[in-house]
C-alpha cells in the first residue's frame, strides 16, 4: 500500500467511531459482491406484464396453469438463476374467476414459496412499496438435501395483474447488497 493511499484510508476513518467503521466496511463489500462478476445486471422491459425488472442474468418465460386454492390460476413467470440465487417476477390476470381472489391466491403463492424450503406457513407483513400497499414474505426454510434456503416475496395488485417479486436461494441469509439490487430494480408501468 503506498503513503498515499494509507494517507486517504487514514483520512476515511479518522474520527469515525469504530462501530461505523465496520458498517462501512460491511455496506462497501455488500456492494461489492452485488455488483461481482456473477451478476450480469440488465434492464429486463416486459411490455405484455406491465412491468420493467433488473435480472441478474438474461431472464427465461414462462406461462403454466397451476393449481391453488382450487382454482386454475395462469401464472407468467419470468426467472433467472445465478449461484444458486433464483430471481422471478410472477403475473396472474386477476379476471373471470380470479377477479377480486387476491387475497386467497396471495396466501396460496406464498404458501408455494415456503413449501418450496421446506418452511412453515408464513407470516405476511404489510408494508408499502412503489408507493402502494403490498405483502411482504420473508421465511427461512431447508432445501431438499437440508441444507439452509431462504424466501424473500412481495405481491400486490396493480391494474388488475397479481404480481409476485422473488429472490430465493441456498443460503442462511441472503446478501442483502443483491436483495437490495433486486428490488430496487423493479418498476411497474400502465397497461
């Protein structure tokens, strides 16, 4: 290390109490790993879902029927996975027999995540994010070969779409500079 940049590193902390010196080291290596070569962030446009999303990778589409809550629900998911991180943006139409159904087909998805690690039921918070009201999931499970996973969800209603936004993964806590990257990324548009 040169006396300069032990000059500029001195300068950074002088002062600074030492518990705010390891919140910065910890925010600027959270940073860091968020922005890792791994992770190959892009502006992912979804016209047809009324929505704009920042996948770390270039994302995959798809459209299934499901079951839940005996209903038949169609459900687009566009996903992509990178380290064994898994993050999707899911679209139901809330029409026909899924018109004013939110609130069964949020409890019947997020009962899907947590199934999915092995978690128990989860507890929704309530919370606002782009500016509406949304339901908010956070559950930590097990993956099939027992091994930690975690679940972070946030649906919500907006121009008669269901959406859900996930990051789930192996792992006992998620990075929170990729959580953050996430769904700082997210953006929903007009129909």
């Amino acid at each position: 290390m040169s006396v300069l940049s032990r000059e500029r590193l001195f300068m950074m902390f002088a002062g600074v109490p030492l518990n705010r010196i390891f919140l910065r080291l910890v925010l600027s290596l959270s940073l860091l790993s968020a922005c890792s070569p791994a992770f190959n962030w892009r502006v992912v446009p979804n016209p047809d879902g009324g929505y704009t999303a920042t996948f770390p990778d270039k994302p995959a589409l798809v459209t299934r029927t499901l079951d839940l809550a005996n209903l038949k629900v169609p459900l687009t998911l566009q996903a992509a996975q990178v380290n064994g991180l898994y993050f999707a943006v899911g679209t139901v139409p809330l029409d026909g027999d899924l018109k004013d159904r939110q609130t069964v087909l949020v409890d019947a998805l997020s009962l899907a995540l947590a199934n999915n690690i092995q978690a128990s039921k989860p507890a929704l918070a309530t919370t606002t994010w782009l500016g509406m009201p949304v339901f908010e999931m956070d559950s930590r499970g097990k993956t099939a070969k027992g091994g930690a996973a975690f679940v972070k969800a946030r649906f919500f209603e907006h121009h008669g779409h269901l959406f859900e936004v996930i990051v789930m993964g192996e792992a006992e806590q998620p990075d929170p500079g990729v959580v953050a990257q996430w769904f700082n990324g997210f953006a929903v548009g007009g129909r």
